[in-house]
C-alpha cells in the first residue's frame, strides 16, 4: 500500500467523509470562516469531481445523485468531527 488517497477509497462513503473531515480541518488553519461551509465546499468538489470526472456521469439521474451524496457527505463529515474528534481535543486538551 503505497498511496493514501486513491479513486477507489473515495468511491467509498468512508473514503470521501474522511478525506472530507480531513481537508477540511487543514483548510480551516489558513481560513477564517465557518468550518462547516469549507466542508460543504471540499465534499462538493470530492464528490463533483470523483462522479464528474472519473465516472464521466452526466446524466440527470448521475447528477441528482451526486448532489444528495455531497449533502450526506457534508453531513457526515461535520458529525464526524462533532462527535468524535472535537469530544477527543476537549478531552486531552481540558484534563481534570
């Protein structure tokens, strides 16, 4: 296993929310907005550009459901870091 990142790992739900999640939290170092509108931004480019370019999907049907896939995926990555990495800062970052 050589590459981190590949097509196949964002075909997949999991692939896409983490590298969503993780781009998202570098981006947000060099960005000072909300970091759910960068989410919304970076899982509308991975999600666009992986069914857009790689599958060559145009169709309505393709498109649609590209666009609720970003929405899940923007959900998703947001929920990811809400309950799982900001409850893991708080913890090592706060110690009682």
């Amino acid at each position: 296993m050589n590459e981190f990142i590949t097509v196949e790992v964002l075909g997949t739900f999991a692939g896409i929310t983490a590298a969503t999640c993780v781009l998202t939290e570098v981006i947000k170092r060099y960005i000072s907005i909300d970091p759910k509108w960068i989410a919304l931004a970076v899982a509308g480019l991975l999600c666009f550009g992986r069914a857009l370019i790689f599958t060559g999907d145009f169709s309505a049907g393709g498109i649609f459901m590209t666009t609720v896939n970003w929405l899940v995926v923007t959900g998703s990555s947001i929920g990811l870091f809400e309950g799982a990495v900001k409850k893991f800062e708080n913890k090592f970052s706060n110690p009682k």
